[in-house]
C-alpha cells in the first residue's frame, strides 16, 4: 500500500508541468503514476506475467519522462548540473533500495522507505 501511495507522487510532477505550460508532459506523468501505482500494488493481485508487463512498461514510460524532463530542464549549463545531480540523487535512492531488498529481503519496510524516496 506505502508503495503504491509513494507512486501518486509523480502526480506533482503532472501537476507542475500542467502549470508550466506542457499540458502532455503533464499527462505523461499521470500515465507514468498510474503505471507505476499498477505495478507495485498489482503484485499478489494479477497474474506475474501482467505484473511483468506492467513494470517493463512502468519502467519504459518513466524513463521517457525523466529524460524529457531533464532535456527540458537543462536551457543553460548551470540548470543541467542541476538536472544531472537530481538524477544522479534519485538513481542512489533506486540502488540504496534495490540493495537493500538484497542484503535484507525481510525488512521490507526500510526497503519501501528507500524506494518511496525514489519516487519523491
């Protein structure tokens, strides 16, 4: 469930490039929050091989979206710093999570802690 909440998050971003004027990418992003609320909280719930699917998907439309955002984003070279470190900072909470699940697949709520700061 705490997974599936940390997915809405990418619904600020909709909202924030609704208000900037990218009316698509802001709909991009309502597709990516519900690909990603699909994947995480379907598992258990749908078949594995949906569930496949829908984090392949999940995983290709939200790359499109951080790259597009990130191109954007990056008008000057001081602003694609920024861009860069924001993405360098969410890939480590990505890898701190993942290597959690490994290390300690057991503790499973330091592991959604990481992966929730992933989505944010």
């Amino acid at each position: 469930m705490l997974m599936a909440c940390s997915s809405l998050l990418y619904l600020c971003c909709s909202y924030a490039w609704s208000r900037f004027g990218y009316r698509w990418l802001g709909l991009w992003f309502c597709l990516v929050s519900a690909l990603s609320v699909a994947a995480d909280a379907g598992s258990g719930l749908l078949p594995e091989r949906a569930i496949g699917r829908l984090r392949v998907a999940d995983r290709l439309v939200g790359s499109i979206g951080l790259v597009t955002s990130v191109a954007i984003n990056s008008d000057s070279i001081p602003h694609a710093g920024l861009c860069c470190l924001a993405t360098a900072s969410s890939l480590c909470w990505l890898a701190a999570g993942r290597a959690v699940a490994r290390a300690e697949p057991h503790n499973r709520r330091k592991y959604l802690a990481y992966h929730s700061c992933w989505h944010a």
